[in-house]
C-alpha cells in the first residue's frame, strides 16, 4: 500500500503525518523530504523497540551526529527524576534549538520525549515514530505532553506540537494483540465521538484489524488520525471542543491511577471500560437511547474489548477511585466534569456532576 499523507495546521505548528509500511528504513530521506533540518538528533528509544529497528533508523540518519537514550517505558518511569536525567545528558552534548529529538516508543515515550523537547532551551525540533498502536492513533497527534505524579495521571505537562509523525505499520508486527486491542480501544473512541460510518467500519472489520491485514489497519489509524486531526485543529489547547477527545478518560484515568499504573490493566483497556462506564452514565441520564446503546455494547462484546470493571476493580476501591476523578485536570469546579454521549457521532461536553451522585451511580455498577 502507498504512504498516506495527512497534514495538520495548528496556530503554532503545521506538520505531516506519515502513514505506511517499512516507513523507518527511509526515516532520513522523508525528514529531507518535508524540510525538517538539523545537525544533531537525540534518540529516545523505548527499550522494547526490537534493535534491528533501531539499526536502520540510525543508518538512515548516516548524515546526522546521533546520540540514543535508552529509555524504560512504564507509567512508574513517566515523572520528573527520568525528565532531568535525560535533560542532563542533552545539555552536556550541547545541543541547539535548531536540533532535534526523535521519539521512539509508545504513548509513554512520546509524551516525556515531548515535554523535553519542550523544554530544552524552550523548545527542540519534535519527531514521533510511534511504534506501538495506541500512540498511532492518539498520542503521537496533537501536541499533548505530560508526566504523572502521584496525584494522577498526566497533570504535568503542556502542549508542544510535533515537526512529523511517521506511523510505521511494521512495528505493529512485534506486539501481542493484547497492545492491538489498547490501540483500538482509542480507534473506536475516535468512531463514537465523530463517525457512525467509521463505526460501521470497524463493527464490520475489527477481525481483520486485529490481524493488522492490508489495507484495514492502515485505513483505520487514517481515519483515526483524521478524526484527532479536524478536533486538534479546531480546539489545539483543549479550551472546548478538544475535550470530547477524552470520551470514557476520566473514568480510565481514574481506573488506572487506583490501580497505581500495574499491568493487569494498561490505558487502552481502561479506555475501554471507561468508555462502557460513560455509555452506562448516558443511558441512565436519559442521554443515550436503548437501541444506540445495545449497538455499541454489542460491539464491545462481540470484539472481545474489556467490559467487566469489576474484574479490575471492587468497591472497596470507589474511594480512590473518586478521589482521582475529583483530581482530574479537566475539571474546573468542584464538581467532576464529563465527556458523555447522545447517539455514535454526538458527543456532549462539560457536563457536570456532583462526587456523591458519580458515587452513587459507580458503587451500582461496581456491584453488577
């Protein structure tokens, strides 16, 4: 399949994605290609990116002065100590502001890469090679940083846009489908806020993306990407319409924060069941109608995408669980702000409610 070309105009950034296949061998030539110039580059490389990769993204770049860090990507590791450790090892090659930095990785990669690239010297040249999926579809576009604390997830960070994002559909091939199923949980977020036909899209070929068949997976990390593309475009600092981006988030966010980031469940399948626990919300404040509901349920089921929250999570936890919702960085009362849904393609944004009624409403649907 040929590359695909999106390209993104922001207020203060315009930039290509790059969809395609065995895109990495070529990594140098696309960089001269969209007039991204630079001496030096800073490599920061999820360790689990197979060497091989690695390898030929170096060879590619035989015209450039290459330094690599090699970088443990997990929720615990996405804070501050690792930010300054990395900072140090730039200022002592020291780079310039007309250098740059390639991210390598996942989600977690991408989002501290950014934030350094942001604040190196007020701001590097930006590259995103996202390898995993889930950064495919989401994190890589639209310039969200941030690290964790222990306060939650991502509340410190800013919005610093890419120069390029390269998605190479050939790294999906290293990943269990366990990590194809966390990239398509944003996949099918994206439908449901936007799109009944990319819906219908995916309830008729989920099957063949999962097994990343041509040309399926390449046209849904495209209309994924396109979808992310017009919201980022319209809203670039999440001021209003960029929020109904975060459809099902606060509820996830929440799920993994109580669960202190553990891989017995990572982002996209708590997405998942925060977007099945907003579908919920919806239909019980007569938002969502029965038929719209049972559709988009039946999906989940029939995909087999995480839907019990109480597999994950019992009441006992409910307490954490609130406390992180009530922390959350969208909200701007002292009430918790959400993202729900009318019918697939009619999201509503800034609703807000009260801890006690989400309370009320979770330690229900815990105990189903």
């Amino acid at each position: 399949m040929k590359q695909i070309k999106l390209t993104v105009k922001t207020k203060t950034q315009k930039y290509p994605i790059i969809i395609g296949h065995n895109l990495h061998k070529n990594l140098g030539n696309i960089i001269k290609k969209n007039s991204i110039k630079f001496k030096k580059c800073f490599l920061i490389v999820d360790k689990k990116v197979p060497g091989k990769f690695i390898f030929n993204i170096k060879k590619s770049l035989k015209q450039k002065e290459v330094y690599m860090y090699s970088f443990h990507a997990s929720e615990k590791n996405k804070n501050f100590n690792n930010i300054n450790k990395i900072l140090e090892i730039i200022l002592s090659k020291n780079f310039s502001r007309e250098d740059c930095i390639i991210s390598i990785g996942g989600g977690i990669t991408g989002d501290t890469s950014s934030l350094i690239a942001n604040l190196y010297k007020r701001g590097l040249k930006l590259i995103n090679l996202p390898t995993t999926l889930l950064a495919q579809v989401d994190s890589s576009i639209g310039g969200k940083t941030g690290v964790n604390s222990k306060y939650g997830k991502n509340l410190i960070g800013s919005f610093y846009q890419p120069n390029l994002v390269v998605a190479d559909t050939i790294f999906l091939k290293t990943l269990p489908k366990r990590e194809i199923i966390c990239g398509y949980g944003e996949i099918f977020k994206h439908s449901l806020i936007d799109s009944k036909s990319f819906f219908n899209f995916l309830n008729k070929n989920y099957k063949k993306i999962f097994n990343l068949s041509s040309p399926y997976i390449e046209k849904a990390i495209y209309e994924s990407c396109k979808i992310k593309r017009s919201v980022v475009e319209k809203d670039e600092k999440e001021k209003g319409l960029r929020k109904i981006l975060n459809f099902g988030h606060t509820f996830a966010h929440a799920y993994e924060a109580s669960q202190k980031y553990s891989k017995k469940l990572n982002h996209g399948e708590a997405v998942v069941l925060g977007i099945k626990t907003a579908l919920n919300f919806s239909l019980e404040n007569s938002l969502l109608k029965k038929n719209e509901y049972k559709l988009i349920v039946n999906h989940i089921n029939n995909a087999e995408l995480p839907s019990s929250l109480n597999e994950f999570l019992k009441i006992k936890d409910l307490k954490k669980i609130l406390s992180f919702m009530v922390r959350d960085k969208k909200n701007n009362s002292s009430k918790i702000s959400l993202v729900l849904l009318r019918k697939i393609g009619s999201p509503v944004f800034n609703r807000e409610y009260t801890k006690n009624k989400i309370k009320v409403f979770l330690k229900n649907y815990l105990a189903n």
